[in-house]
C-alpha cells in the first residue's frame, strides 16, 4: 500500500468519513477553494509538527509559523489540483 496511490487516496476518503467528519464535509462544499482545502486537511487530518507548539498542542491557525506552513503546501496543493483537472476533464 506504501506505493500505491490509489489505495493511499482510498484509505484517507474512508478515513476522513468516518474519523474526521467535519473535515469530510468541508472539503466536499462546493465553493471549498483548493487553498482553504489544503489549510483544512492541514491544520485538522495531517497536523504535522510543524503547526506543534512547545505544549505539545497545535498553534492558533493565525500562529506566523502555522501560516507558513500553509504557504509552504498552497502551491503543491494548487499543481495537484492543476494537474488532475487537466487528467479529468469535465
């Protein structure tokens, strides 16, 4: 499963959908933008420690070191996002 992407993609949906059930359903509102998408999944799924402060508890979203973490993600999530849409045209 390590290196397969589609059983990666498969276990984060069902995890997200039965764990992370706000997170699910924000990333499914229609008008979700891909940044704010990234910022969730981010700050709320992933919580890498980098958004970890000293107390061991996530920093405020407006925390500058949170903030370049999402800055840091945006554009991967926006080439990502780039390039499925130019694999699946609608």
């Amino acid at each position: 499963m390590l290196f397969n992407m589609d059983a990666q993609i498969d276990y984060a949906v069902l995890e997200l959908s039965k764990s992370y059930k706000a997170v699910d359903d924000f990333l499914k509102d229609p008008d979700v933008t891909v940044s704010d998408a990234c910022d969730e999944v981010l700050y709320e799924y992933e919580i890498p420690g980098a958004i970890i402060g000293e107390d061991g508890k996530r920093l405020p979203r407006e925390d500058p070191r949170v903030e370049a973490v999402f800055e840091q993600r945006r554009p991967e999530a926006e080439r990502a996002a780039s390039l499925y849409r130019t694999a699946h045209p609608d």
